[in-house]
C-alpha cells in the first residue's frame, strides 16, 4: 500500500539557519558558482533520486548562493545576468542532477515575467523578495480541460466583499511549490479571463502536496496544489497574463528547458565514460583490455558528443538571439528568427538526451542494467522532460515555416493551420511556446 502524499508542513525548515543570501555581481562569478554547487550535488544526486528524498538543503543552497536572483535587474540590485549565462547554469546544475536543474526553471521563468509585466510597486515587492532568498513555485497546470491554451481553467479569483479577492481551484505538475515562498497560480476571472496571481504558500486555505510518483525527475516536487477560499490582494495580481506575453516572451522557459536536456545529455555523457572505462568488459571481438578501446563504441560514443555538442550550439545560438529579441521587442524580424531557434534547439536537446541516456548501456552491457549503478538515472529524467511538451510541433513549426512560409500561431497555441503564410514584406513574430502539457 502506497503512503499517503507529504503535505508541506512536514518539512522541518528550522534545521536551516536563517542568513542573509550572497548576491552575485557579474555573470562570470554566476557561472562560477554553479560550477562549485554542481560538482558537490553530483556526490548525492543518485542517493536523492533512488529515495525520492526531498532536496531542501539543496535549494536552499542554490537560494543562499545567488544564483536564483542573479537575473534579477541591477537597477534592483541584481547582476542582471544574460539569458545566455542563465542556460549554461542550468545546464551546469542539469548535469549534476536532472531534478535540481528543473527546479528553478519556474521560478526564473516568472521572476523575468515579474520584471517584463510587474508595476512597479509588485516590483518594488517581489524583486527584494527574491533578493532575500524566497523561492518562486508553479501552479499552471490543471485536471481534464483545465489546460493553458486548449480549455476554461477551473481556478477561479474572485473578488471579496473585503476589497481583495478569494483564489479556490487545484493545481497539477506544480514543480518547486513544495519548498517555494510563492505560487505563481493561473486562475480565471468569473467572466472567464485569464490571470496571474502570486500566493504565499503559507497563506490559510493552501495545501500542497507532494505526489509527484513519475519513474524519472523524482526529486522535482511536481505535485499538487488546492487553494480553498485563499485570500489574495490586489498587489498580488498580474492583470497581464501570458496571452499577454510579447509574441516572442515566452520562448524564454522553453530555452530554459532546452538547457536542462542539455545538461542532461551532458551528465549521461560522462556516466558512460566513467562505466566504460572504470567498469564494463570489452566484447572478445574487440581484442582489447578495456571496453573503452573498442573502436565501435569509441565510434558510437564520437556520434553522442557531436549530438551534445550541436544541442548545446544551438542552444547558446538560440539564447543570443533571444537575449537580443527581448532587448528590442519593436525589432520583429529578431523576434521571429529567435522564435524559430529555440525551436531548433529544443529538438535537438532532447534528441542528445534521449539518446545519451538510452544508449549509455550499449556501452556497459548487461552489468549496467545492475541497479547498483542507477544508470537508468539519466534516461529517465531525459524521459520524463522531454515529454513537458511535444516536440513534433517544434518539428511542425519549424518545417511549416521554412517550407512553406506558415509563421508559427502568435498566441502559442497549437492551431498551426490558423497560422497565415507570411505575406511579401511583411515579417510578423511567432510564438512557439505553449505551456506544459504533461
């Protein structure tokens, strides 16, 4: 019989002594640091995943070392790192561990909506916050139909006779709520119109729940979440929604996600290099001492680098040309190619995956499969990710636009036959984000 899910209070948060969190200054030291966190989480990444322990030591760490505020603006007291230094992090904390690199994908995603969509009193609020060491979560996802961009949501904020609001609806796949501060939710207006509200995870009517059971990425905390007549004021309010997203915006979360299989890809990498020379036994054939002097498998293993290494191109090409986009939104011939190459960099990160982690036992033969080893680790968290969402409509997007000149939807959507080929001199931004679907 299974245990029941873990609600948030059974944390013991006291056994973290409170201190006040570096901050980063340049983009250089944020690379740095990820670097020095990454090589110590990799010595306890196989423990975590094979207990499904929860990793609140971890993150907190990652919280007292900057890194989850080093793209807060400087004009906020930030480093204001680049999108391009903020993938190579995540794919540097990816390839430690496939879960602590998921994490904080939220949390930066909605902390640059903060910044992009934020009046500047929410700024003046939630920057600081972030500053401090507060975490943000995630609560997008919803049962049946309740799906960003295909159904009505079933959350529903409504206004109080108060003067604020009440927040009731439940919430799927929520990763990082577990240990966040806030829960960045999607709810619906009575009259059915799509909002963002903030809520403190500790405010009354708030449970979460961590039941997130699936076989990779188990130390996510992609549970659930019920909010139950949950107060929200109106500073907590984002009026703009991600229909509200510049048509280019919200490719910022899937270079995100381009960069965790990257990294996933990358660790996968150097698992079969160490089995294959440390461990495995050459095929008799080969006539060699070690299985790592097979020429085959030093074939097949060249073929996986070039996989990583043009997955980690395009993804850094792709960031580049975001991080231009988002600096000029007027310039739409930018935003478009930086639309498109996120794209590209998505099928590509999650073929390396996939295949690094599925082919790291040709390598080690049978004696891999040993469940000592846990190398199906890397498969499985390369599993689980790449199924947040579908990449045969990167494939479609990208296909349609260069064959026949169809720009992907503008809302996101996956109505691509609603999409109009682009007319002579006329160049109009496309949008190839949807939000997670699994």
């Amino acid at each position: 019989m299974s245990s029941p899910p873990q609600l948030l209070g059974t944390i013991d948060e006291s056994s973290i002594p409170p201190r006040k969190p570096h901050i980063i200054r340049s983009d250089a030291e944020a690379i740095e640091i990820a670097r020095g966190l990454a090589a110590e989480f990799r010595q306890t990444a196989d423990e975590r995943d094979r207990g499904r322990l929860v990793p609140i030591q971890e993150v907190e760490t990652l919280s007292q070392s900057g890194l989850l505020a080093a793209i807060v603006p400087r004009d906020y007291g930030g480093a204001g790192i680049t999108l391009v230094t903020l993938v190579r992090v995540l794919q540097i904390l990816s390839a430690a561990d496939g879960s602590l690199g998921q994490i904080p994908q939220n949390h930066f995603h909605f902390l640059n909506f903060i910044s992009a969509f934020g009046t500047p009193e929410q700024k003046g609020y939630f920057l600081p916050e972030i500053l401090s060491g507060k975490r943000l979560g995630n609560g997008l996802q919803e049962r049946g139909n309740g799906v960003l961009g295909t159904g009505k949501l079933a959350t529903i904020l409504t206004p109080h006779a108060d003067g604020n609001f009440r927040l009731n609806g439940e919430k799927r796949y929520c990763t990082g709520a577990y240990i966040a501060h806030w829960l960045p939710v999607m709810a619906a207006t009575p009259e059915g119109d799509g909002i963002l509200v903030f809520v403190d995870r500790k405010a009354s009517g708030v449970e979460v729940f961590n039941d997130w059971n699936g076989m990779g990425q188990r130390t996510t905390l992609s549970g659930t979440a019920r909010f139950r007549d949950v107060p929200v004021s109106e500073l907590l309010v984002f009026r703009k929604t991600f229909e509200g997203y510049s048509p280019h915006g919200l490719s910022y979360a899937q270079i995100l996600h381009a960069a965790i299989d990257t990294g996933i890809a990358e660790g996968a990498l150097t698992a079969t290099a160490n089995f294959a020379r440390e461990q495995a036994r050459p095929w008799f054939e080969a006539k060699v001492d070690k299985a790592g002097e097979d020429p085959h498998l030093i074939k097949q293993y060249g073929e996986l680098v070039v996989d990583f290494q043009a997955a980690e191109a395009l993804t850094h090409r792709a960031a580049t040309l975001l991080d231009a986009a988002l600096a000029d939104e007027t310039d739409e011939a930018a935003g478009l190619e930086a639309v498109l190459a996120v794209a590209a960099a998505r099928v590509q990160a999650d073929r390396a995956a996939l295949r690094a982690g599925h082919q790291l036992f040709e390598f080690g033969g049978a004696g891999a499969t040993n469940e000592k080893w846990n190398l199906n680790r890397y498969w499985r968290d390369a599993r689980t990710h790449t199924l947040h969402d579908p990449i045969r409509w990167r494939l479609h997007h990208l296909g349609n636009y260069h064959l026949n000149g169809v720009k992907p939807p503008r809302d996101g959507s996956r109505r691509a036959t609603e999409s109009q080929p682009a007319r002579s001199g006329e160049v109009a931004i496309a949008q190839t984000d949807i939000p997670p679907t699994s």
